[in-house]
C-alpha cells in the first residue's frame, strides 16, 4: 500500500507484527516484573528481569535506525511511529531504574549488574532517539500527507502532536544523554551524593517533559498503531509468553507472602486458644 493512500495515509497496514497488540502486551508485562523485583528485592543479585525489555527496547531503535536512513519517498509513517513509540517509552523505563537504582536504594552497595545493564542496554535507544530527533526526519515532514502531520514538524509524525517543531523533543533526549554520562560517572561509588542528586533532577525534568508532551498527544502515543489483532496467533501467543514470564517472576514471591500471612494467622488462633500449632509439631 502505498504511503499517500487516501485509504490508509498513515500506511499502517505495514506495521510489523513486532509491535502488535500482543508483543507490545508481552513488553508491558516484562515492564511490570522488571519493576516489581527492583521494589521488592532492590538488591537481587540477578538482572534476568530487565533482560527481555533491554532486548525489546533495542530491536525496535535498530528498527528506528534502518527505516529513518532509508528514503522519506519510501518510508511508512505509522512503522516509524511504531519503532519511535517503543523506543521512547524503553528509554525512559531504563532511565528510570537508573535513577531508582542510584538514588532512591539506600545501598549497602548498589546494584552494578542492574546498571550496568541499563547503561549498556541504553546506548542503542538513545543513538536512534537522538538520530531521529535531528535533521535527519526532516525530509519526512515534506512528503508526509495533511492529515498525517497535523502541524508540518518533525515530532507530530511520531506522536500525533501539535508542537511546532522537535525542539522539546531534542530537549528531552538531550536531558536523556546528560542522565547516562552522570550515571557512567556515579555507577562506581556506594552512596549516591550530589550527582545523583544531579541525574534524579535532569530524570524528573525529562519525564515531566515527557508527560507534557504525552497530554498533547492522541492515545497512540504510548501504544503503538499496528493492525494485527489480538486474537491471531503469534500475537496471543505473544501475550502467553509474557503473562508467563511474568506470573513466572512474581508467582513464588506472592505465594509466599500469602503462606506467611496465612501462618501467621493460624499461629495467631493458636495462640489465643492456648494450644500448640499441629504445624510444629516434630
């Protein structure tokens, strides 16, 4: 389909299956067990969690590379909003466990395998954010069809926005960067101090600044615009994958707060009616 089609100007059929409803469900999910071990075990030597993010993350900026260096003429606007959306939203869940991990942890020692994960998993992103957010799309804005970019400017293909121009959103990934170089510098120190103080303000403005622009914007700012369904195969099983991966993170430790609070009721009983628990007995 053509990207000037009167049908479908965006050329959304050509959306990958990658970013459909269902991997971008199993994405969330890998999101949510990410940041449930950091809550609940913020000193959890294992990094697996982060893992299949960082990889999701990073497929879609290499996406994001391929198709802003190819020809405007040839390019399909809903697949690079697609590839920017997740993009975006990986980086900024990255930098967020970064500024969790160096700031909010009281660490005996902090998390280096975590960060050093972050750090590493986010340079791909962050080369494709900034890539795109220069001249590079500018060229896309003059092909792009009326109601595909509602203000001519090198955001609103991306986010459906009514800015002006990128300015704010090379802001943001400019404050992306400042982040990454103070956390290289800080990953090595036990307690946080005054640059980690530095990286949460820049990740407080960042995200703030995200937030803006995110209420200026249609829905498809956070999910991207695909045209699978959830009930086709690869996108249910997609979602399986995650729901799996995530009840898999989250199950034993929810089974075991459950047990412990359930025994200690039953201990609680016990111990009101003056008897010994049949439970302890050797």
């Amino acid at each position: 389909m053509e990207v000037n089609s009167n049908i479908d100007p965006a050329n959304i059929a050509s959306v990958s299956g990658f970013y459909g409803p269902g991997a971008w469900s199993a994405w969330i999910s890998s999101l949510a067990s990410a940041w449930y071990t950091i809550i609940t075990r913020p000193d959890a030597s294992g990094s697996s969690d982060i893992v299949v993010t960082l990889l999701y993350t990073n497929w879609a900026a290499v996406d994001l590379l391929v198709k802003i260096t190819s020809k405007p003429e040839n390019a399909s606007y809903a697949a690079v909003a697609a590839a920017t959306t997740i993009t975006l939203w990986g980086s900024v869940h990255v930098i967020m466990q970064i500024a969790v991990c160096v700031t909010i942890i009281p660490a005996i020692e902090p998390p280096r395998r975590r960060l050093l994960l972050c750090v590493v998993g986010s340079f791909i992103p962050f080369l494709a954010s900034v890539w795109a957010t220069w001249d590079t799309l500018i060229a896309y804005n003059t092909t792009a069809p009326p109601s595909t970019s509602p203000s001519q400017s090198s955001d609103s293909d991306f986010w459906y926005s009514d800015f002006d121009d990128g300015y704010w959103t090379t802001c943001g990934f400019m404050f992306h960067g400042l982040i990454l170089t103070l956390v290289c510098n800080h990953l090595w120190l036990v307690k946080p101090g005054f640059r980690a103080l530095i990286c949460s303000w820049c990740f407080i403005g960042s995200f703030a600044l995200t937030v803006y622009i995110g209420y200026q914007s249609s829905p498809g700012f956070i999910k991207p615009c695909a045209p699978q369904s959830i009930h086709e195969p690869d996108q249910a099983f997609a979602l399986l994958c995650g729901l799996a991966a995530l009840v898999y993170q989250v199950g034993p430790d929810a089974w075991h707060r459950i047990k412990d609070k359930w025994h200690g009721r039953a201990e609680y009983r016990f111990e009101m009616l003056g008897v010994a628990n049949p439970d302890d007995a050797v």
